[in-house]
C-alpha cells in the first residue's frame, strides 16, 4: 500500500508541473510580441518548452508537453502542417536538451556557469534545429530552395532576439528552480541525517540499557522504521552456529526472501554480505532509484547478523549517510559482543561462586599488602573466624605462626608469586580463632593488570591436619613393624644358632657311629679268622 502511495504522489507532481508548463507556453502564444520593422514575431512558449524537456523526469511527460506546446495556435499555416513542423525541430531540441542536462548539466552546481551553459544550448538549438526546420517548411510550402531559404535564415537571424530572450529566462528560470530544489533537498538531506543521528542516539540508550540481544534487536528495528524512516529493515541474527536465529523486517510480501527464512537460508547477496566485513550496496529488486545498504553485524571473535535498510540511490555516494550507517553497525556489533561477553561472564561469575561457595577447599583473596578481602565460607570454617572478621585483620600473617612467616614472605611471595606469578603446592600452618594451630597445604596465584601491575593474589587452603594425622599413624605402624621385624630376625639367627650346633652334634655322632662300624667289622673279621 506504502509503494501505491508514493507512486501516486510522484506521479501527480508529474503531472502538475506538466500542466502549468503547457498552459504558461500555451498562454504565452497569446502574448507574443511583434519585432519592430519585421514580420517575426517572439514566442515564449519554447521557454517553458525547454525548462520542462529538463525538469520532467519521465520522457512520455516530455514528449506530451512537446506535443502541446506544438499546436499551432494564432497561426495561419494548415493545422498539421504547423504541428508537425513544430515537432519536427521540437524533439531533436528535446533529446539533445534532455541528453546534455542528465548527463552534464545537472551534475553542476546551479550557478552562472551552470546558466551560462544552458544559454549557449539554448543558441544552438535555435540555430541547427528551429531556425532551418522553420525556413524549410516555409520554403517547401511556397516551393522555394532550400537551402537558400536556410542560409537566409541563417544570415537574416529572425529568431536570434528571441532564441536570447528564450535562452536568459529559462536559464534564470531553472537557476532558480534548481537553486530550490538542492536547497530543499539539503533540507530533506539535514533532516534525515538528522534522523539517523536520533537514532543512533536511541539506539545507543537501548544499549546502555537492554541486556538482552533480541530485544535489542527488536527496538532497534522499530527505532529505524520509525525514526529515520527506512523504506526497509531487515535484521537478522545467528548463533555460533551460523543458523538463523530471528528475522526481522521479512514478510510474505517479499516472496523469495520469505521462503528463504522459512527454510533457514539466505540468499547469495545476503550470504556474500554476512561472510564479508565490507559494506554492501545493491539496487532495491522491486522498486526504481532506490539502493539497499548492507552489513554483517561482526565484532572480532564472532559474526552475530546483519542488517540491511533501503534509501533513496541519491544517498548512494553520500559519504556521510554510509558513514552514520556504518557508526550504527558497530554501534550494534559492540553492543551485541558485550552482551555475549556479559552473558559468558555470569555463566562464569555463577559457575565460580557455585565453586567459590561450595567447595570443601578454602579459597581466599587478598590485595597487594596481604589483607584478606575475600574467603569462601570453608576457609572461615577451617579458622574459626567470620569473613567480616578476617577482613578486619591486618594482613594474613596474624593467623599464620610466627616460624613461617618470614619464610613465606621471602620464598613464596617474593620468589615466586611476584616472580613467577603461581606458588606451587606448598605446607604450612595457621592459627585458628581459638589458639590451635593446624597444618594446611596452600597453593597461591597472582593476578596482574594490563601493565604487569600486581592487583590482587587467590589461594586454595586445605585443611591437611587428617592427613598429618594418618601419615603420622603409618610412621608409627612402619617403626612397630620395623621393630617386629628386628626381634624376629633375632629370634630367628638365635634358632640358627642353635640348629648349627645340632647339626654339628648330629654329625659328630654320625662320625662315630661309623668309626664303631668300622671297628666291629674288623672284630669280626678277626673272629672269624680264629676261627678257621
């Protein structure tokens, strides 16, 4: 319905100016002037005849007001002869005035240059195309030469008074006209430019103020339409992924693109600008003089979207609309970033204080003069003390004893944590808020800021008195066994001994037991042989 409206609108000014430049030329047929002792007589029609072949944007509204301003009023000459010999010299003036202004003249400034130019186009179409087409009709309806009618003409000048008088009112005319027509168009220019400026103000509130992306993107889409008034906005937003998030500013009416998003696709001219980090600038596919301005919505660890509006093409070389644009997308592209990072940071803010809070170790922060400003609820636990109670405390070492103090100081803290930035695991003890002391295992890190400056230190505390304890209980059990061990091997040499000298015994006997073998052996041998 937007697009109906605006063509109506452009159409009737069309129309309008169409009208009352035929009807002043055609007026002004009325209020011709007679030059003295000559039978010539000065028109004004071809003034507002040439003003429009400039103005009128659309060449049918040129080519009718030519046609109009070509009745041969207040003429003798036949009807169709005196209009299409006015037409005869009326459309090479109106190409070549048309041709000369769109391509040359309107890119002037509306000035005397400007004037003087158009003057000097006015002269030559007086002498190459009205002053020969009117002798040589005049010439062939009275059946005289040509060409010698022509070089008459040209020597007699009969229309030279007029083609001056023509050529310094339109030119004044259209200095004027175009004089008010850039200045308007610097006002429509202010005013958009203005709007933009509004908007990026707006928008950058809703940045200070949504933590949110997608209502961000939402009041920033309708703080576009409604402010700077975009012909159309669309915005569209992807996840880590690269899929297609939200769409905004995409509708039915847009058939291709509205199938695309159903599908969650872009098409290549979307896609070309949303892996490119340049600007993008392209005709509008359904509508003339209008450009579309396209950019990804990037910051340098991700691509969140794009944006992509549609203005008027005069806006296409205006460095300053582009820039104001471009502002407007980083604007967003940062916004987007920070609240991704806010995002990130309270998933972590929540993971560390889940971890903070509850875990069994004690975890404790102190400044650059070692005053505690920070502990979980385990590290007050382990000593004792309330964190408001520790905060109260001059530094650390008052619950550390006094033995491991200036050990800490200059191994731990000067050596390696100022060194080194980290402590390593390291033992020592604390004093807990009733007196006793307990043994911990500590280990310390440094945190610096961007130029190497010391701003604060975290530790892990854990509570080792069980495993002291343990490991206490096993160094009594392995010297109980050790002693165990002793007595038994004693015991045991003892038995060693004592089986030694029952085998010394054992073959002592033996020994004898033999040597009487022997003997009674001999004895009988002895016998026997008294015997025989």
């Amino acid at each position: 319905m937007n697009k109906i409206i605006k063509w109506n609108k452009f159409e009737f000014k069309e129309i309008r100016m169409l009208f009352f430049l035929a009807l002043a030329g055609l007026l002004s047929i009325f209020l011709n002037i007679k030059i003295p002792h000559t039978e010539v007589l000065i028109e004004g029609r071809w003034t507002f005849g040439f003003i429009g072949f400039a103005l009128l944007k659309h060449k049918r509204y040129a080519v009718l007001l030519a046609a109009v301003l070509s009745l041969p009023l207040m003429s003798e000459i036949d009807f169709f002869i005196g209009f299409f010999g006015n037409l005869s010299y009326a459309f090479p003036c109106l190409i070549l005035i048309r041709t000369v202004f769109h391509k040359f003249l309107k890119k002037l400034s509306p000035d005397w240059k400007f004037g003087l130019l158009w003057f000097i186009m006015i002269l030559f179409c007086y002498q190459i195309f009205i002053t020969p087409f009117i002798w040589i009709i005049l010439a062939m309806m009275t059946e005289q030469p040509l060409l010698e009618q022509v070089l008459i003409a040209w020597k007699t000048q009969p229309y030279f008074v007029e083609s001056l008088i023509v050529g310094s009112v339109s030119a004044s005319v259209l200095v004027a006209v175009l004089s008010h027509q850039k200045m308007k168009e610097k006002q429509k220019k202010l005013v958009h430019l203005n709007r933009i400026l509004l908007s990026i103000r707006n928008v950058n509130q809703l940045i200070v103020q949504e933590n949110d992306a997608i209502d961000l993107i939402q009041k920033t889409y309708s703080e576009l339409i409604k402010t700077v008034g975009f012909d159309q906005v669309l915005i569209i937003l992807i996840d880590e992924k690269k899929e297609i998030e939200t769409v905004l500013g995409c509708d039915e009416k847009d058939h291709e693109l509205w199938q695309k998003m159903k599908s969650k696709q872009l098409p290549s001219c979307l896609q070309k600008a949303l892996d490119s980090n340049e600007l993008m600038i392209e005709d509008h596919q359904n509508r003339k003089n209008k450009i579309c301005l396209c950019q990804s919505l990037r910051s340098s660890d991700r691509t969140f979207g794009l944006i992509r509006v549609c203005l008027n093409q005069k806006f296409m070389h205006d460095k300053m609309e582009i820039d104001l644009f471009q502002e407007l997308i980083s604007d967003l592209s940062f916004a987007l970033s920070a609240i991704k990072k806010n995002e990130l940071l309270k998933i972590t803010q929540m993971r560390y204080q889940e971890l903070f809070e509850k875990s069994r170790d004690g975890f404790v922060v102190v400044d650059k003069n070692g005053r505690i400003i920070d502990a979980n609820s385990a590290y007050c636990e382990m000593l004792g003390f309330s964190l408001q109670e520790l905060i109260e405390k001059e530094d650390f070492y008052e619950i550390t004893p006094k033995k491991w103090r200036k050990w800490e100081r200059e191994e731990i803290w000067e050596n390696r944590l100022l060194k080194k930035g980290y402590s390593n695991v390291y033992e020592k003890e604390y004093i807990r808020k009733d007196g006793s002391i307990f043994p911990v295992e500590l280990q310390s890190f440094s945190v610096l800021d961007k130029d190497g400056e010391l701003l604060y230190l975290w530790g892990i505390a854990r509570d080792i008195t069980s495993r002291k304890n343990a490991e206490k209980e096993i160094k009594e059990y392995r010297e109980h066994l050790e002693e165990l061990v002793e007595a038994r091997t004693k015991e045991l040499q003892q038995k060693n001994l004592e089986l030694k000298k029952f085998n010394n015994l054992f073959i002592g006997r033996e020994l004898r037991i033999k040597e009487l073998k022997d003997k009674v052996r001999k004895l009988e041998q002895l016998l026997e042989n008294n015997k025989n």
